[in-house]
C-alpha cells in the first residue's frame, strides 16, 4: 500500500512529495497510522494550508480522508475510465463519433460545474437503446459509479482554484515504490523483509528523508545485534 502527501503553491504546482508505503493488512492499520503521523507533522509545519484529499471510489479510501481533509475529490482519471467504458459500448461500430463523444464527454467532466449530472443524464438515456446486454452492463456500471461519486467530482471548482485533481502522484508511486522492487521477476517476500524495503525505499524517494535518517542515526545510533 502507498500513499503521498504532496505540498502545492497557490497556483497549483508541486513542490514536494512525502510517500508513505505499507505492506497489505487487513483493515490497512498500519498504513493508516503512519498517514496520520505524517499528516498530523505536515498540519503543524502549516496550519493554514488547505487540505485536499484526492483518490479513487474505494470506500475506505474516503472514510479516512474525510477525517484528514477539508475536501475530497475523485481521481479524475479514474473517472475517465468508466467514460471510455461507455464510449466503447455506446459506440462500438463508430470509432469517429466514439472519439468525439469521448472528448466532449471529458472535457464537460472538468470543465463545467454542472457536466457530472449532464453525463448521467445522457447514459440514463443510453440504457433505452437497444445494445446488447454486455455492452448495456458497462453503460450500467458507469450510471452507477457517477451516481455514488458525483458528489466528489468538482473538478470545475478545484481546477479555478488551482487545486489537484488528480492522484497519479500515488498511482506513480504504486510502481516507482513498490512493483520496481518488490515484483521482479521470481522474488519472494516475507513480510518483515517487504515492510522494511519499504520503509527505506520511502525514504529515498522523499526528498530530505535520508539525510534526516542519516542524522538522526549518527546522533543516537541504531541497535544492532552482534
């Protein structure tokens, strides 16, 4: 499991990246406590900050990051994805109006403060045409998932104020962190091994961690069994 902390400037570029990583747990404790310490030593340094929590429809997701955040949005790529999902269904036998209806689609998404609810108007009216039943279970699935999220897709608001919209940072950090490492060809891993690459690959990709590591080591030493 992976997550990042990032700290943007007020015209919405990154300035620095903090990752967390964790190996699988059930109910993700762990991962979770290291998250709120972290986010806790970020609220301290600057208690002014707007605090903005960005991932995808998973539930657990937002129960903890309606805790930590003022607000919540949904990855917009993931979004995106169940929009090509119905561009495919709707229009399978036409590439060209399947790409136009994707880019307008996309573009409403982000852009206009009401698109959200335009586009589950327009698959509503997608599921009265006569599809076949898998390609009307994709157009369902999409209905579906913009209903449950439509209330963390204000894209419009967040991009005027220069706010993220997107999790790739931690979509990112799920292979540079931990498929790099973890996943080459024929390892094995036991968790104690997993959970401490892990630890140190955190440290090397956020920037100023390892030679805080280093120092504190060099100040109070580590314990090694001889």
């Amino acid at each position: 499991m992976v997550g990042t902390i990032s700290l943007y400037d007020t015209s919405g570029e990154r300035l620095h990246t903090t990752y967390i990583g964790a190996t699988p747990e059930y109910g993700k404790r762990t991962f979770f406590q290291r998250m709120e310490t972290e986010i806790a030593k970020v609220s301290t340094q600057f208690p002014t900050a707007m605090k903005v929590g960005v991932a995808d429809g998973a539930k657990t997701n937002w129960s903890f990051l309606t805790k930590h955040t003022q607000r919540q949005i949904l990855d917009f790529y993931h979004a995106t994805e169940y929009l090509t999902n119905v561009a495919d269904a709707q229009f399978a036998r036409d590439p060209r109006a399947r790409k136009q209806w994707l880019d307008n689609a996309c573009t409403s998404l982000k852009h206009d403060p009401l698109g959200s609810q335009a586009l589950i108007a327009q698959m509503q009216d997608f599921l009265t045409g006569h599809l076949q039943p898998a390609l009307l279970g994709k157009i369902k699935a999409a209905l579906t998932y913009f209903q449950n999220q439509q209330p963390l897709m204000n894209y419009a608001l967040h991009l005027e104020q220069n706010l993220p919209i997107g999790s790739g940072v931690t979509e990112a950090a799920c292979k540079t962190i931990v498929k790099q490492r973890l996943c080459c060809s024929g390892m094995k891993w036991k968790e104690k091994g997993a959970a401490i690459v892990l630890s140190l690959r955190t440290l090397v990709h956020s920037r100023g961690r390892w030679s805080q590591f280093w120092s504190k080591i060099d100040q109070y030493g580590f314990p090694v069994a001889a």
